[in-house]
C-alpha cells in the first residue's frame, strides 16, 4: 500500500463520519419507538430504550448496595428487627416520602445512615426534593428484593402488539387479564371476535384497507381515460384545461372539507365510505392525469399511427397500446396515491369518524402524560408496516413518479 | 401534436374526460366558490357573517370572519409561525437534501444510506409525531428519562429540557421543524440526487483538471446546473409547509406558540364554519402565487416539448 493511498483513504474519513453520523440520526427515532413496542409498560417507564441489549441491572440495585447493603446485608435479613425481605416491613418503605422521614430518625443513638454524604443529605431539610430523587430507586429496590413490588418485565414481549391490536387499556396487559379472567367486563370476550373491537388497531387496519385500496385504483382508473385524450385526442379548450390542471394540483384540501360534508349528510352519505373515496378520488386526479398524461404524450406516434391504421379505434388503442405500455407510470401513481391515503389524518377524522382508520386510531391512543409508550409504540409500528414494505418494495417506481413532478399535497 | 390521421368523432374526447371533469368539478372546485360563500356566513353558516358584529366594536360587516383571520392574537400567532415555517424548514430540507445528495453521491453504500433517510416519506405525519414525541420526552418525576434528547442531555450533565411544552416558543417550534426536516430531507436528496447525477462528468473533470477545488466544483458549476431543481423543491416544499397540520395536531396541538393556520382551521371546523373557512379562504390566496409559478413553468416545458 503507498503512501498516496493512504492519504486518500484517510481523507475519505470525515465523509464516512457525516454520513454514517446522518444515517444513525435518521435511523435512531423509529429504531427506538420499534424496540420500544417489544418492551413491557414498566420497562418502557423505568429505563430507555436503547438499554435494552446491556444486561438489565434490577433498577435500585446499584444504590442499595452502596447505601444499604453494608447493615441490612445483600438480601436484607441481616438486621432481624428490620428484616426487608419482609414483605410487611417493605411495603412501608416503598414511598419515598415514607422513607425519608425514617431515615431521618436515629437507631439505638446512631445516625441511620452511617455514609457521611448521604447523612447531610438526608438531615438538609432544605434539599428534601434531591433526597426523595436520590432515594427513589432504593424505595423501588425495597419492592423488588421482598416481592411487594412490581417487578419489572425486562424480557420482551408481543404483549404490546397484542393490546394494540385489540385496542385494551388496561393496566395489565390483555393476554394477563384474559387469563385471570378480569379483563373489562363485556367489551372483551377473549377470543377472535375482540380483533374487531372498535377501538382496535386490528379493526383500523381494515378500516385503513377498505379505504385504501378503492381510493388508489378509482382515481387512477378515471385519471388514464382523460389522460389519454389530453394526450391524443383533440378538442377544444384542451390546453387551458390542462393548464387549469396544474394549477388545481395544490389546492389544500382544507379548502372543500366542509362543503363536502354537508353536501354528504344531504345525500346520505355522510360517514360513508363511498364518500370517502370518491373524496380521494377527486383529490388524486389532478396529479394522476398530469402524471399519466406526460408519460402518454411521451410515447411514439408512430405506435397510434400503426394500430390506428391497422383498423382499431380509441379504445382498443387505449386498451390494447396505450395502458399495457403505461404500467409503470400506473405503478408509480399507484405507490403515491396509496401511501397518501393511508397515512391521511385530516380527511378521515371528518368524513370517516365512526370507523377510524390507523392514523385517527393512534390519536385516539395518545395520553398526554406519557403513561401508555408500550401501547402507542406498537400501534404505530402496526400502521407504518404496510405503507414501509409497499415503498421498500416498489422505491424504484416511487422515485419515478415523484421525478416525474410530485407537487401532491 | 396531435396525430391527424387518427379519426376522432366531437363528442369522442368528452367520453374519455366526462367521469374526471365532473369528479372535479364536484369534488374541488364547487367547494371551492362554497368555501368562500360560507366564510361570508357566521359559525353556523345559515345568516351573514354581520350578525356576530357587536355594536361598538370594529366590524368587517359580511367579512367579519376575516377580520377574525387576519387580526385575531391567535391567527397573528398561526401567521407568524408559518412564516417561520417556510423561512426555515424550506432552507432546512432542501439544504439537508442537497448535503445528503452530494454526499451520499461519493460513498459505496450509497443505496442503503438513500434508503434510510429516504423512509419517513412512507412514514404518516401521525407516525412521525409519536417517534418525536418519544424521543422529545421529558421525564419530570423522579425517574430515569426515557427520551432519547434528554437522556443524552443528563448524561452530559445538562439539566433535561421540555421540548415541546417550553416557555421558549422558539423551543418548542425548533423541535416542530426538526421534525418537518426528517420526513422531507429524503425528499428533497432523491430530486437533487437525479439532477446532480445528470451533470456531465466531463465538465467536472475538466474543472478539476485545471485545479479547481471540490468546493469550487461544487459552487461554481453543480449548483448552477442543478439550480431549476433546486427551484422545483423549494416550491413543492413551500405549499407542503404552507399547509402543515397533522404534525402540530399530534406533537402540540397548537398550545405553547406552536400555531398554525391550517390548525386553527381544524379548530373551528365544527364551532365555527365562517371563521374556519375565512381561515381556508386565507390558506389558498397564499397558495395562488405557487400556483402561477407552477403554471408558468409547465408552460415554459410545454414550449420545449
């Protein structure tokens, strides 16, 4: 190896640096709420995410044996009148603000605590918040060691997915409660008929389907006939239109919710999925025809003069010549439409309230104060898989389409 | 343009168009002129907008609605802060794009990296604000923060910080932006990537054969190559920020100096049409100068063609 090589490759550094650097600050966010969805409630609250693959310490552990373990011994029974594997005597102390006080007090005419930091600590009435901080894990290592306490679930788990998919909120997870038989009353029989919960990620993803799929294939469908004759046929008006057609691509759909869902609660379709189709459906044509209509227009003429010449009409040269050879534009647009009304918000909590699709269902499942990750990391991950592998599947036709002058929104 | 040897009855092309020019017609543009005869109307779209004046008090008469849209402390508040949207996201993604494209262009795993920032476009806004929120979380018990940012912070000896509820405005819109970044840098990459991949190599080298630097190269013959598309990114990026709700719906919903129009919107969609569709009336007029650019431009290839 020579020296010029070296040098190349040591300059090569700082580039490999940012771009694994931004590769890793792209990755991480979705790496956490992924590993996350696997990790039970507790383990979720009590330690981050990215914890998972060391070795998980009981929480507490560490400082018990640095504060406490000297007198009480490692398993707590080494002063008898202060047995801590006790269950009884644990419980007391598993507040910190219960703690605190008695830490406080002497023993037989000695300071509790014989470290002379935490001593000063503890006595400062003035850093009483720092001491509850300090003392907290302690409290939680009190619970774990005599069994009063919860302990933490560290192994992972689908029970995550699980929940989510059933939509249950309660504070053991469903598999637990179906089996102790206390799961909500009534709203849950425990078998396959709760996948259809309504309030279910389960239920959504069919919702996000049922709405999906007609939704993608109706606008393409009606978006290749006018695209074919902007392309090759003739009328008036034709390049104004099209023109008109640019311009309306960006109007934001904000703009004509509410007309629309009063004209739908006129015409009985309020609610409804048709209408929500069609919603999409006329909000996807613009970008479809323009789409569709350059790559038509991009063709060889020679191509429609020959099979017109051969005796076929429009539509056998729409059928026959100009949809088979328009596949892959169709698959990019497919890609497009697709992803865009899965993951749409706005348009489904309005049109479509009473059968929520994922998007809607994942709102429905924030708490505010953060007490339900485990829940609401797996419902997320249960509405990104579909529209990830669509796109890791089909990224070729995606970037295609979006190449061809994505201005969708 | 047309092929004339292909025979065409009047009525043939209107066959092919009739089901989207009424889907259309239906679907965008009637509610189009309805938006803006109901933001006429008060908050149940049934009388004048007058209605709701009080004797006394400044009144617009049938526009009362927009004085609401354009003087209220809230709507100031949404304008400023979409203002902001697009003075720093616009820059923020496509300068992120760009940087990607041109780096990602000069390593091996070029694909796999691509990918990767490339991802949160399948990823829902709904989605995208979950991962954030997780890693913006603020642990303000006792124990251990679980969030990504502030668990970095703690380690590092900082005192953790709420990202998203802070008495900074500023804080919390950064943490919004950050957000809008991620999902759109990908974007942005793979439109610069294509451009910046059909720069003949031959101009380059020949630069770099009489000394220019990479930097040089870059700034003074890439750029400007690539500089429509750079135009064509920026503009798709300023309608997509103009209307952003979905993020600021789920990460904050507006609270904390996060809000912006197309949420204020949202808000009184049901208690008050008039206002919400003054405020939608609002959203499209400062849409229509992206329109004209795309119009022209279209016209501009159409001449090419």
């Amino acid at each position: 190896m020579n020296a010029e090589r070296i040098k190349r490759i040591l300059g090569q550094i700082p580039l490999h640096v940012v771009v694994i650097a931004m590769v890793v600050v792209w990755l991480l966010p979705t790496l956490g709420v992924f590993v996350s969805s696997f990790r039970s409630r507790q383990a979720v609250r009590k330690s981050g995410w990215w914890t998972v693959l060391s070795k998980p310490l009981t929480p507490g552990q560490k400082e018990y044996a640095a504060a406490c373990a000297s007198c009480h011994g490692k398993d707590g029974k080494d002063v008898v009148t202060a047995d801590l594997s006790n269950p009884e005597v644990a419980a007391e102390y598993m507040k910190t603000n219960r703690l605190l006080p008695l830490l406080r007090q002497e023993v037989n005419g000695q300071p509790h605590v014989q470290d002379p930091e935490w001593q000063a600590l503890i006595q400062d009435k003035s850093r009483t918040k720092e001491a509850l901080d300090k003392l907290a894990p302690i409290s939680q290592y009190l619970g774990t060691l005599s069994g009063a306490g919860q302990a933490v679930e560290y192994n992972l788990t689908v029970s995550n997915w699980l929940d989510a998919l059933v939509g249950y909120k309660g504070t053991e997870t469903y598999q637990e409660d179906c089996a102790t038989g206390t799961s909500k009353s009534g709203k849950f029989k425990c078998d396959a008929s709760d996948l259809l919960n309504r309030e279910g990620m389960a239920r959504a993803f069919l919702n996000s389907l049922l709405v999906t799929i007609p939704a993608t294939i109706l606008p393409i469908l009606f978006a290749a006939f006018a695209a074919y004759a902007f392309a090759w046929l003739d009328f008036r008006g034709r390049t104004w239109m099209f023109a008109l057609l640019v311009g309306l691509q960006i109007v934001p759909l904000q703009m004509t919710l509410v007309p629309i869902a009063q004209l739908y609660s006129k015409l009985g379709l309020g609610g409804s999925f048709i209408g929500i189709w069609l919603f999409h459906t006329g909000f996807g044509l613009p970008y479809a025809i323009y789409l569709l209509r350059n790559f038509l227009g991009g063709l060889p003429r020679d191509l429609f003069e020959s099979i017109y010449l051969d005796g076929a009409n429009h539509w056998t040269a729409f059928w026959k010549l100009a949809m088979p050879l328009s596949v892959p534009a169709i698959a990019s647009l497919g890609i497009f439409q697709f992803l865009w009304v899965w993951n749409d918000l706005l348009v489904a909590i309005i049109l479509l309230p009473n059968n929520p699709v994922l998007t809607y269902q994942i709102t429905n499942l924030i708490d505010p104060k953060g007490g339900n990750w485990h829940l609401l990391t797996a419902a997320a991950f249960l509405s990104m898989i579909v529209p990830m592998l669509v796109f890791l599947a089909f990224q070729r036709y995606f970037i295609r389409g979006m190449l061809a002058g994505a201005v969708k929104g | 343009m047309v092929p004339k040897i292909m025979k065409q009855g009047t009525l043939t092309p209107w066959f092919y168009l009739a089901a989207a020019l009424i889907i259309m017609l239906v679907f965008i543009v009637y509610p189009t002129i309805n938006t803006f005869v109901l933001s006429l109307k008060d908050k149940t779209g049934t009388r004048s907008a007058a209605v709701d004046c009080l004797p006394g008090q400044s009144c617009w008469g049938a526009f009362d609605n927009y004085r609401y849209a354009l003087t209220d402390p809230e709507m100031l508040q949404a304008l400023r802060n979409n203002a902001l949207w697009i003075l720093l996201t616009v820059p923020g993604t496509v300068g992120a794009g760009l940087m990607f494209a041109v780096l990602t262009d000069r390593v091996r795993y070029e694909r796999l990296a691509k990918t990767i920032v490339f991802l949160p476009m399948a990823i829902s806004f709904v989605g995208a604000g979950v991962i954030w929120k997780f890693v913006y979380y603020l642990e303000s018990g006792g124990g251990a923060q679980i969030g990504v940012l502030n668990a970095l912070i703690t380690r590092l000896g900082g005192q953790p910080v709420a990202w998203l509820t802070n008495r900074s405005w500023i804080v919390n819109n950064t943490s919004l932006w950050v957000v809008w970044i991620w999902l759109w840098a990908g974007f942005c990459m793979t439109i610069l990537s294509a451009a910046l991949k059909a720069v003949p190599t031959e101009i380059l080298e020949a630069a770099r054969v009489d000394g220019a630097n990479e930097w040089q190269v870059f700034w003074r013959i890439m750029f400007p190559i690539i500089l429509p598309t750079v135009t064509v990114a920026a503009t798709t990026m300023t309608i997509n920020v103009l209307k952003v709700f979905d993020i600021v719906f789920v990460m904050t919903n507006g609270l904390n100096g996060t809000e912006v129009i197309a949420n204020r919107m949202f808000k009184f969609i049901v208690t008050n049409q008039g206002r919400s569709m003054a405020i939608a009336v609002l959203l499209i007029v400062l849409t229509i100068p992206i329109m004209i650019i795309n119009v022209r431009r279209f016209r501009e290839q159409e001449m090419i063609r």
